[in-house]
C-alpha cells in the first residue's frame, strides 16, 4: 500500500510539472467500474497523463464528484459558459432500488432490477471527460488534485445558502421577458427552451420504451418458466406434448434475451446520449439565463447613470462601466461556448446513433438465429 501511494505521489508531482502548457485535455479518465460499499458506491478511476503512459488507479464516491463540482463552479467565473452537468446520484440502498424496480415493472412484481451502475460509470466518466476538455475547467487545479492525489479531497457542508442564492437569480431571470440586445441570443434562447423541452420529452419517452421491453423480458421469462413446469410422463403422447412445449420454452427464453439486452444496450447508447443532453440543456439555459441577468443589471446601470446627479455621478458611472464590462464578457464567452456545446453535442449524437444501430442490428440478427434454430426444432417432433 505504501508503495502504491509512493507511485501516485510521484505522478501527481510528476504530471503537475509537466502539464504546463499542454494542450487539453491533460489526462485520460477510464472508469471500468463502480462498487457498493456499506451505503456508498465506490467508482474506480484510471488516471493517466494525456501525452505519456503514467498514471495512477483511485478511490471515489459520489459525493467526492459533487465538491468537485461544487469548487470547480465557485473558483471559476462561470458567466457565459455552459457548465458540464453532474450525474445523478446513483441509488445505493435497497429501499430506493425496490421502490424504483416496482414503480419501473408493476407494484406486484417479483422481480427487482439490478444496479445500474454501468451507466453510473458512463455518466461520471463522461462528465470528467467534459471537464477536462472544458478550456476553463479542465486547468482547474481542484481537477488536477482530485485526478491525481490517491486520497478523495476533504469535503465541507454546502453552503446551500449559495446555491439558493444563485437559483434566485436564475429564477428572476428566467421570468423576465424582455427582449435581448443582440438578435443572435434572442435565436439561441428560443432554441433552448424548445431543445431543451424536446430533449427531455424524447428522454423520458425512450425509458417509458427501454422499461417496457425490460418487462416483456420479464413476461416471457415467466412464460418460459410455466412451459417447462409440466409434470414428466411416460405416456408417449404427453412425452411428446412436453417435446413442444420444451421447444415453445426455448423460444420464449431467446425472446426474453433479446428483449434484455436491447434494453441494457439502449440504455447505455441512446439512452445515456438522451440522459446526458437532457441535463446539459438545463446547463444551457443556465447560462442565457445568466447572461439575461447581466443584461437587466447593465441596463439598469444605464438608466441610473442617466438620473444621477452631479455627487453620485462618479459612482453611477463606475457602476455602468463595470456592468457593461461583465456584461460584454460574457456575451463573449458565450459565443464560443455556444460553438463547443454545438460540436459536442453533434458528435456525441452521432457516435452513440452509430453504436446502437450496430448493437441493436446484432442482437436481432443473432435473435433471428435463435428463433430459427427453435422453428427447426418444432418441426423435427412429429405429432
């Protein structure tokens, strides 16, 4: 253990030095996998340096992700940019996992469904690649610590008193109707309110579909199940009835699989590409709804400038130049962020399309095999 900790010391000395410069992102996160333990789940990271082969493998619990983001939002000005969204939490207690699996398969279900935590593990190794490619977050040096330091960064409460504060003001700014100064924002506002709706629509429609085809699973596993059930004979009749039915069992057993594994597939393809988008246009509209706040401070700034009298007037105008400063800024910024979450957006839709189409091709074609062999088998029994 020592050693191991001696290793990951020397290669957060060692990548800090060198990342100097470098072009992002400055490391590769791969998480292969996530553990239960107790009431936390522990995800195992594997950290190397983007230009060379070191690395280190760490230790992290969910919570550890939400002061990360929680630093990575207060340490950097976030005005004008569109902020990479934090997984959801994932469930690590019994309770919730049954509650969830009835609401999902029927309040009388027998069946539970299991962790999902291959999909956990997809979403927190997305957002660490969205940070780290992010041009502000991804030379944060909260990031670098929290990648390359074998122990998990001491965590505080929260200071929910901030985060009230700034849902406050997202609030006023999402209420307020007035038209933008600039043409193009009034054109990306419209887009993400109407994006972000049909997103979200689209998201929860694709689970109501991956559940259902999850339950179909269930439906023909139990008939398969009942078909097998029958009592052996040696009546040469019924010997022969339970031949059919042996083979109608087979079948239904190949359909359940089919229809398990394209739920589990289109979950973490499609699925996690309408999850993750479905929470990054809430990022989005965050941020024009930021950029509106701006915009009511830096007129209102205007108007005071205007009635100030000759005691306050240098005040007033200091007050306006600093609003109109803050408020051009992050019109800037937002121009390039518009950009990047229009490029991300466009190549993660595409390779997540391309990879459930072909999976989505090969489990029918290897279900079509199936089904053919069991056809083959009902037609050797003679009645």
């Amino acid at each position: 253990m020592e050693e191991e900790d001696d290793t990951t010391k020397s290669f957060a000395q060692t990548s800090n030095g060198e990342t100097e410069g470098q072009d992002l992102p400055l490391y590769r996160v791969h998480v292969p996998e996530a553990v239960k333990r107790a009431e936390n789940v522990m995800f195992t990271l594997q950290v190397t340096v983007a230009k060379d082969e070191k690395g280190c493998v760490i230790l992290r619990q969910f919570e550890d992700f939400e002061w990360l983001h929680h630093n990575l939002i207060t340490g950097n000005d976030i005005k004008g940019l569109i902020v990479p969204p934090l997984p959801v939490k994932p469930l690590s207690d019994p309770k919730s996992a049954e509650s969830l699996s009835k609401k999902q398969m029927g309040e009388h279900t027998r069946i539970m469904r299991g962790d999902q935590f291959e999909h956990d593990c997809l979403s927190v190794q997305k957002y660490l690649e969205l940070m780290l490619s992010h041009p502000i977050f991804g030379k944060d040096k909260n990031l670098a610590s929290f990648l390359t330091e074998q122990e998990a960064p001491v965590r505080a409460k929260l200071n929910k008193g901030l985060i009230t504060r700034l849902s406050s003001a997202i609030d006023t700014a999402r209420k307020s109707s007035r038209k933008d100064l600039d043409e193009f924002y009034n054109t990306q506002r419209t887009f993400a309110a109407d994006y972000s709706k049909a997103i979200k629509e689209a998201s929860l429609n694709y689970n109501k579909m991956l559940v259902a085809q999850w339950r179909l699973s269930s439906s023909y596993s139990t008939v398969a199940t009942e078909l097998t059930s029958c009592t052996a004979d040696r009546d040469e009749e019924l010997v022969k009835l339970n031949r059919v039915l042996k083979a109608l069992s087979d079948g239904c057993e190949d359909e359940a699989t089919c229809y398990e594994l394209k739920s589990a597939k289109g979950e973490t393809t499609l699925g996690f590409y309408l999850d993750l988008f479905a929470r990054y246009s809430d990022s989005l509209k965050e941020m024009h709804f930021r950029r509106v706040n701006d915009l009511i401070e830096y007129e209102a700034s205007e108007k005071a400038l205007e009635k100030a009298k000759p005691p306050k007037r240098q005040l007033a105008e200091e007050t306006f130049d600093s609003a109109k400063t803050n408020f051009e800024k992050c019109s800037e910024k937002g121009r390039a962020e518009l950009n990047r979450f229009t490029q991300i957006r466009l190549a993660t839709s595409g390779s997540c399309l391309a990879e459930y189409a072909e999976l989505q091709v090969k489990i029918s074609q290897d279900f079509y095999t199936q089904l053919l062999h069991s056809r083959r088998a009902l037609d050797k029994i003679h009645l």
